[in-house]
C-alpha cells in the first residue's frame, strides 16, 4: 500500500512570530528550570565539590550535540526538532520511537515541573501561615500542580508569542535572582578566603565516578536546545536565528550553573561535616538552605526563583512536548485530528489539549522519581539518533539542503557526541535500573504502536526536505 505524499498547506502551517530573543529565552528556560533549584543539592551528594566539574563536563558534551542542532535546525526548520530529522536521515521505526520517546520526555518533564510549582507554592503558604484548600500538604500541591498547567496551557492557547513574551518576563526575572544569589556568594568567598577554598577539598569525595553518574543525573537540565529545535517553523529568519538562538542560550546556562554550584558549595559555613553534605542532607531544598546563610532575603527570594523557574520550564516543556506531537500527528503517526491547527489562534490547539492530559494525569496520579530518570535517558537517546541523522542527511541530500551553519570537524564532532551521549545513559544504569527499564518499556510500546498503526496509516511526504531547498526567501521573506 502506498501512502499519498502530501505538501503542507495553511491548515497544518504554524505562523513565523519569534524573535531571536523569544527563541533564545525560550532554550534558557528549558535548561535553567526546576533543575538547578532541585538537583544542585542531591548532585553534591554524589559529586562533592566536583559538582562544578559535572556542570562544566555537561557543558562540553552538551556542546557537541548543540553544534549538530544548529546545523539541522538552520537547513530543516521545521516543528518535530529531532523526530523530524531523525525520520528523514534515519527513516524506518527510528522515527517515530525519536518522537514517542521526545513527547514523553518533555511531558514527564512537565509534569515534574508542574508538581515542582506545587511544592514551592505550598512552602510559600506554610511561611505565610496560609492554608490555600484546607488539604495536607500532598493534595495542596497536585492541586496547585493542575491549576499551573491549566494556565500554561491557555498561555500556550493564546498564541505563540504571548508563549515567548510570558516565558522571557519569568526567564528575566529569574536569571536575576540566581545573580544575586552568585553575587552574594562570591562577595562572602572574597571576604573569607579561608574557608572557601578548603569546602573544596578533597574535590572528587566518591571519585570519578560519582563525577560522571552527577552528569547523568544533571543532563536533563541541558537539553533546552531541543525546545528550540521545536519552535523551527515559528521562529523569523530561521537559517540564521536558530543558530544563534542555541549558541547564545547555552553560553548564558553553563556559566550560571557553574558559578550557582560553586558558590553554593564555597560560601557556607557549616558546624560538622561537609558543605556538601549540607547540601545533600536537604536534597531538593539545598540551595534555599544556602542562600539562608550569604543571599540577602534569601530564603524569599530563593522560593521566588523556585516558583519562577517552574513556570519558566513548565511554559518551555508545555510548547515543546505539543510540537512534537502536532509533528508526529502531521504525518499521521497517530491520529490526524492531534495535527488541528486553531484558526484564530494559529496554534496546534488539539495536540496541546492531549499534551495537557497526559501531564495533568502524571502529575496528580502516577510516581514520577524514576519515570523521571527515565525522561534523562530518553533525551540522550534522542540526541544520540540526532547525531547519527546529522551524518546521514548531510551524505544523502546535504548538497541539496541551504545550510544557514554546519558543523565543524565533520564528522568528528558527531561522532563524539553520540559517545558521550551513550556513555552517559549507560552511566544511568548505575544510578536507577527501574529508569531504563521504564525507558525499555516505553520504547517497546512506541514499536507495538509503530508497526499495528504508524507503519499503515504514515504519510510519506517524498522529497519533503526540498521544501526548505527551494523556499528560502520565502522562508527568510516572512521573517524580515
């Protein structure tokens, strides 16, 4: 049976509304969200001070893939990201898994972000002596957790640029409190010379090991690029500004976290133990303990930064994990009517709408720690596929492609990110089996499903790359 290839047409085409500064903002929301307030504290349990090393290790593996991002996303800008490129350089099952596993990797993602939301929330009102429903604290934050993803959903509703303009007032707000709380910092580790220095020492406490395994566990927090690769068919003048858009964004991220973790394990004072046992012993709550003893107003400002960084990344991971499956809905991997497109709005209203349930129904029902390990090892399976396909397509229609960049060193630069990728997923292992069991699981699900439904129903859009070939200044046209 052969499949009616098809051309896009206004009613599965999304409008060209972003500007640098939205994309740009949108990648640094998904890599500084919940991640920094919540995982700062439980690496340093198993990295020590060589947590600033973790960040910075991730930072560089990170890179290498980012360059393959930037490359796909200037020639093929188009909503999917990696789906979209791992199924034309790939082809075959590949496909769709990239996509199964990149809807729930973001979903997971915002359903933890969302409960994250949840629990902030609720320590705000337990300071303020406020009890919100009159529940325990449990059902307070999966309620409060609903009611977030209810908003980000209408936000997302609204249109994508009131997505980009919500999304870089919260981003703003929150790079500068995570400023302050460096600046605070680095001025007490200026001032006590002494003590800070020797919160370093030993610096690998759980040797290399634990160095790596607190890369893995951290990873997640360096994957905004794929929501960048996400807004391609939304974004002006693509072939330049997704490029730039990634570059900028992960310049802006490393840093910040590098310097968060070095002040956090550098400028505490602690009676017994370890500054990085401290910061262990309260997990998820770490830095707020941190910032109490050098950030002025800092256990409010913290809890502000807690509660915007949620938002931000619950706003970055609701848009993404919709574009995905308005892609995969697009050629028909699952059911057309996921691929509506709102006519007021120019939004993928249906694919939101089923994005929206899936999270609302995690959040409220489902255990997510491991499921949540999972969704890390399932971004670096998706970038391990999109390292491969950046080779592929480059060798079989790369010629025919208008680059806006390329990745240097080819194909070294590839190659290297597909070790690294899979070198920190089996990494994962170690840490949480239950997680790439989860992972297995799901992948054997996306296959059922690929070969009972997506294999029979998928529309095979022939030579649809060339649509970027040809239609450049269109493309750049739009977004003057």
């Amino acid at each position: 049976m052969t499949a009616e290839p098809i051309l896009l047409d206004m009613e599965y085409e999304l409008a060209r509304t972003l500007s640098l500064l939205d994309l740009t903002m949108i990648g640094v929301a998904g890599m500084i969200g919940a991640g920094i307030f919540v995982l700062t504290g439980v690496a340093a349990g198993v990295a020590g001070p060589a947590l600033v090393l973790a960040f910075l290790l991730n930072g560089i593996i990170t890179t290498f893939t980012a360059l393959c991002y930037a490359e796909l996303g200037s020639a093929i800008p188009e909503a999917g990201g990696g789906f979209l490129w791992v199924k034309e350089g790939v082809g075959g099952p590949s496909g769709f898994v990239s996509g199964w596993m990149s809807w729930l990797a973001h979903t997971v993602a915002g359903s933890l972000y969302a409960l994250g939301f949840g629990a902030y929330f609720a320590l705000t009102l337990e300071i303020m002596g406020v009890s919100l429903f009159g529940f325990g604290l449990e059902l307070t934050i999966k309620i409060l957790a609903v009611i977030i993803v209810v908003i980000f959903m209408l936000i997302n509703f609204k249109g994508v640029s009131e997505t980009g303009t919500a999304g870089n007032i919260v981003t703003i707000a929150k790079i500068i409190i995570l400023a302050v709380f460096i600046g605070s910092g680095l001025y007490v580790m200026y001032t006590h010379p002494d003590f800070g220095l020797s919160n370093f020492q030993p610096l690998f406490p759980h040797g290399l090991g634990g160095l790596f395994l607190a890369c893995g566990l951290t990873f997640i927090a360096f994957e905004g690029y794929e929501i960048i690769a996400q807004a391609g068919e939304e974004v002006r003048n693509p072939r330049k500004n997704v490029p730039r858009a990634t570059f900028v964004s992960i310049l802006i991220v490393v840093p910040i976290y590098c310097l968060v973790a070095y002040v956090s394990i550098g400028a505490l004072i602690v009676e017994t133990g370890t500054t990085w046992e401290f910061l262990a012993q309260f997990g998820e709550l770490g830095l707020v303990e941190a910032a109490k003893q050098f950030m002025p107003a800092g256990i409010f400002l913290l809890t502000i930064g807690g509660l915007l960084s949620t938002m931000s990344a619950l706003n970055a991971t609701t848009y993404s994990s919709t574009r995905v499956c308005f892609a995969m809905a697009r050629d028909n991997f699952i059911p057309k009517k996921l691929a509506t497109i709102h006519k007021k709005t120019r939004t993928p209203h249906m694919a939101l709408l089923m994005s929206g349930i899936i999270m609302i129904s995690m959040a409220v029902s489902i255990p997510l720690e491991d499921v949540a390990s999972a969704s890390s090892i399932m971004f670096l399976l998706l970038f391990l596929l999109v390292d491969v396909s950046v080779i592929m397509i480059r060798r079989k229609i790369g010629k025919q492609l208008d680059y806006g960049y390329k990745t240097p060193l080819f194909p070294l630069v590839p190659i290297i990110a597909i070790c690294a990728n899979l070198g920190l997923a089996v990494y994962l292992f170690f840490y949480s089996p239950t997680a790439w069991y989860v992972t297995l699981a799901w992948i054997g699900v996306g296959i059922l499903i690929y070969y009972l439904y997506s294999n029979r129903h998928y529309i095979r859009r022939k030579d649809h790359w060339k649509k970027f070939a040809h239609l450049k200044s269109d493309i750049e046209e739009k977004g003057k």
